[in-house]
C-alpha cells in the first residue's frame, strides 16, 4: 500500500468566513490576506494505492465553470490534477474509486469534465464514485444557505453515468481492509473522514473537519459550517482520540503543511511540526 499527495492548486475564500468568529487581527496572522480579504487555500487530495485499487480522495474544483465563477475563487499555482498524478506514474484512467468526503465544489469539482462536445461526463471513466445516501440526499435537496457550494453540473452527472455507488453509514464503515470511514455532521451532514492505516500508522484526511493546522484551537470552526456547535463537539472528540492514537492528520485546505501529528500544550491539543505525507 501506497499514499501520494495529489495537488490540485490553490484557491482563495474569504479569511473571515474561514475562521468564524475568531477575530482578523488575530486569524491574519495564520494566513496572511490579500487586499479583498481573501486567503489563499490548497485543494489537496490523497491518492491510495491499495492492492489492485487506485483510490482517490476528493478531486479538487475541476476546470469546466465560466471565468465568472473562477473569478470568486481564484484558481491558481502551477499543480494540476493530472500533472500529480503524472509525477508519480499515474493517469487519470488508472482511478478504479474516487471517494466523495462531500459534494461541495471544491472537493467534487474534479469529477465531471466537459466533454469535446460540450457533454458533462465522468473525469474518471474507469473509476466508480462513491458517496452515501444521507449525504447525497442532502446535496441535491439543498437548503438556501447551502446551495451555492452544491453545483448540479458536479454532481447529477455522476448518478446519470451510472457510476455512483454508496457507502453505508454506520458510526465506523469498513472501505477497505485499510481504510475505515467515520461520518461527522457538523460541516454538511453526513461527511466522510477517511482514516488509512499505513505503515503502522494512521492517517487521515481532514476533508473540511479540519480545513487547516490553524483550524486546531476548537473555536475555530468555519463560518460555512451548516452546524457549528456540532462541529465544535466533532472536534473535541477527534482530537482527543487522534492525540491519544497519535495519528497522522492530512489537511486538504492548508497551504503550508500536508501533515502534522498533535501535541498536548497547556493551551490544550494544538499541531506539532508540519511534514510530507513521503516522509511517513
Ligand atoms: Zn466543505
């Protein structure tokens, strides 16, 4: 078994919204702003190579949107999808599982592709798509405050390719002998947090859990979360147990650090030194 960093570049939000109700003269200095506010954030996805399986976790924003749309978020850096997985031998068919932590654009964008003649259609045709009935019932019924993250294009085409398959919800679901998945509700319902064991180790892929290393003081939930204080409960238990298991946290969003594995300081469980997924 093998984890690659797969980078997709960078985009940029809003600083305040990404840090909620910590105030700016104290979140700039985690990640300085620009002069609109706005602070650059990675798209960092996780490629598994799992016996005959080459599973990717989450796919970045993809590139089919108007330049109105990439106008608001500012796709930049020199990464793309295929350029990573290029670097490490691979190509985009060879994807047999693209795994869904959630539909919102910035970690499903990657999915659908526009095709030459004009039709929305798999990225990965040879991959299938998982996702789970709670959350896909969620993303395509969504609420007002909500919708603008859940873009029809990305998802809908996914089910009509016939490719989308589920994933049971259960408090702890097996997706592979190495790979566990752990649902939290706070963010959008039913996300998924994918913990690998790798080399003795557990890894896991933050998704929007924990967007950042600066996203570890517990008050620091995002802004576009559907349901802070749930957030807030889902981080105090994560972190806890992930301090006491010593796992290895992987951060989708940070555009500094891939990993990092915690430490208790007397202000409580913060990030110890950033390192490389390679250096595991
Ligand atoms: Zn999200």
């Amino acid at each position: 078994m093998k984890l690659y960093s797969i980078d997709t570049g960078y985009f940029k939000l809003d600083g305040g919204a990404m840090f909620g109700v910590v105030p700016k003269s104290i979140w700039q200095r985690l990640n300085p702003p620009d002069e609109n506010n706005l602070c650059s954030w990675a798209l960092r996805c996780l490629l598994i190579e799992d016996g005959d399986r080459l599973i990717l976790i989450d796919n970045g924003m993809g590139n089919k949107q108007d330049a109105k749309f990439f106008g608001h978020y500012h796709l930049h850096g020199s990464e793309t999808l295929d350029g990573s997985l290029e670097k490490h031998g691979f190509h985009r068919d060879d994807v047999t599982d693209v795994l869904l932590t959630h539909l919102h654009f910035d970690h499903c964008g990657g999915s659908i592709e526009r095709s030459s003649q004009g039709m929305l259609v798999p990225a990965f045709r040879n991959a299938v798509y998982w996702s789970n009935p709670r959350h896909w019932k969620w993303a395509t019924e969504p609420n007002e405050r909500e919708k603008a993250s859940f873009l029809k294009e990305n998802i809908l085409p996914i089910e009509q390719s016939g490719q989308l398959r589920m994933v049971e919800v259960a408090s702890e679901t097996t997706f592979t002998g190495n790979i566990s998945i752990r649902f939290v509700n706070g963010h959008t319902d039913a996300m998924m947090i994918p913990h690998i064991n790798y080399n003795g180790k557990v890894v896991v892929f933050m998704a929007d859990l924990l967007p950042s290393v600066g996203h570890i003081p517990i008050p620091y939930v995002m802004a576009y979360d559907m349901f802070p204080l749930t957030t807030l409960q889902e981080k105090k238990d994560f972190l806890q147990n992930a301090l006491d298991n010593q796992y290895i946290l992987f951060f989708e969003h940070d555009p500094a650090y891939e990993c990092c594995s915690l430490q208790l300081t007397e202000k409580g469980i913060r990030g110890g030194p950033g390192f490389l997924l390679s250096d595991i």
